[in-house]
C-alpha cells in the first residue's frame, strides 16, 4: 500500500478529501491499532509520511505524558 492507496481509502471513509497530511497519519495509525495493516505496511507508509512532514500536534503528546504519570501518595 503506498500512500496514494492509503488517501483513497479514507475518501472512501470520510467521503471527503483528506485536508492534511496528519489526517493521513491519525487514519494510518488507526488502522494499525485496529489490526488492519501489518507493521511492514504502516513503517512504510509512515516514512512517506514523515518526509512529507506529518506529525502529530504538540498537545498529544503533553496529553499522553500527563495521563502516564504516576504519584506517591503518603498513606
């Protein structure tokens, strides 16, 4: 699957055009999760993807490193 695939399909989903690149990578990512796609086919695609300058926003990861924290709470 090559990235051109990867933009027909979520025309398919969304019945729209994706409006960046990063859409591509959230539908990427989701399909890998969902078992939909092999770890060869998402590296693949997700390295087209990054040199066409994908990411993800800033606020995910601060999300993500907030809700993996973990406190000492004094009994």
């Amino acid at each position: 699957m090559l990235v051109e695939e990867l933009i027909v399909q979520l025309t398919k989903v969304k019945n729209d055009t994706p409006s960046h690149v990063n859409e591509l990578l959230d539908y990427l990512q989701k399909r890998y999760i969902y078992e939909e796609i092999s770890i060869v086919e998402y590296k693949k695609i997700f390295f087209e993807l990054d040199k066409l300058k994908a990411e993800k926003p800033s606020e995910f990861f601060i999300k993500t490193k907030l809700s993996n924290l973990e406190f000492d709470i004094p009994s």
